[in-house]
C-alpha cells in the first residue's frame, strides 16, 4: 500500500536539464570549447554540481579552482533560471491528484533549498510538498539512498509504503539502495538497460503515474 510519493528536482519536476546544458555551454564558449547535447547527455546528465564542475575543469584544462567555476557557473545559472524554468509535463495534474486523495508528498532533491524553492514558489506548487530534503540535508548524494530514506523518515513512512519517482541513473540506483520502489520518467538522457530493470515501471510523462497510483486509493 503506497502513502507516500518522494519526488526528484531536476529533470523530473522541471526542465533544468536544458539550462545545465546552457550553462556549461556559455562558460566553455569563454575558453574557445563548444559543448554538445550528446556530451551533456553522456557524462553530466543526473550528476552532482560538484561532480560536474570538477569533470569540466578535468575534461577542457580550465585554469580555474573549483570555486572559481562554481561561481561562474551560480552566475550564468542565476541568469537563466530568472528568465524562467518550465515544469515538466503532468506536474500539477498529478499534485493535484496526490493532495486531493490524501498521499503525503516530499521532494528529495540533490538541489539546494533556496534554488528549489525559489523556483516550486515561481509556479505556485510550493503548497503541495509536506517535507523537504536538499543537498544540505544530507552527507552522501545520490546513488546513495541517504536523501530518499531521510524523506520517509520526515513523512513518518516506511521505505515500504513510499514509492519514488526519478529520472536518472544515481537516483533509480538511490531508491534502489533504499529498498524503495521507483518509477522512472527518462528526461534528456534515457538510463541504461541495467538501470530501467530496476525500476517498477518506466514512464513517458508524470501523467501516466495517475493511473498507477488509482489502484491503491481504495487501500488507504
């Protein structure tokens, strides 16, 4: 029986993975490199912040520390995240859904609390979250199941009665760790095989999770 809908940030509630792209490409253009969908894709889709800056820096030789980067990247970020950020398909509908048929919701994100916020604020679905976990919530990302197993311990939920929905390969593998059930919604960078087989079902849109989760209402 599922209470409890643990939701991922990026990719998954919102088109963030199209402004990294953007972001990496206008700090490399600075240095003369031009970056691709498919590198993005490949090596920084679903990763860390601190992952990604420091493969950069590796990748293209920058002459930068990692907090010069860092702070190249916040700025350029700033910039485009103010310009605004679309949801991803099926977010409200099925907010709305979860709210009105009395599941707890949590976002478990790799994301700080003041961009998270700033932005579920910007689209008025702030309201629908009952608990939050962010990147400075917890000692180990993801795949590490620290971020999703601290959200069922906020909403007073087993592992067992939570499901998570994701769309990257660290988060399918973070729930996976967690013994928690996941469905996965493939944003720019479709997992692997090895990681859609563990998840419980895989999606085209947050929409199709509606259906799958009416078969549970009659058992809460």
């Amino acid at each position: 029986m599922i209470k409890a809908v643990l939701f991922d940030f990026d990719g998954l509630l919102v088109d963030t993975e199209v402004i990294s792209l953007k972001i990496y490409q206008e700090v490399l253009s600075e240095y003369g490199f031009q970056f691709s969908k498919e590198e993005y894709s490949k090596h920084y889709s679903g990763k860390t912040e601190v992952e990604n800056i420091q493969r950069l820096i590796n990748t293209y030789h920058l002459s930068l520390t990692h907090q010069e980067c860092l702070n190249k990247v916040l700025d350029v970020e700033q910039k485009l995240i103010a310009q605004g950020v679309e949801l991803k398909t099926g977010v409200k509908p099925l907010l709305q859904f979860l709210k009105e048929n009395n599941f707890k919701i949590a976002l478990a994100t790799s994301s700080t609390r003041e961009r998270a916020i700033s932005i579920l604020k910007r689209h008025d679905i702030l309201h629908y979250f009952d608990e939050f976990v962010f990147s400075e919530d917890v000692n180990s990302s993801k795949p590490d199941p620290e971020v999703f197993l601290n959200a069922c311990e906020k909403l007073h939920v087993s592992p067992g009665k939570a499901i998570v929905l994701e769309d990257s390969e660290n988060g399918i593998m973070a729930a996976y760790n967690a013994h928690i059930p996941v469905i996965c919604i493939p944003d720019m960078k479709k997992p692997a095989k090895e990681y859609l087989d563990k998840a419980l079902h895989v999606y085209e849109t947050l929409n199709d999770v509606i259906p799958y989760l009416q078969s549970f209402i009659k058992e809460k």
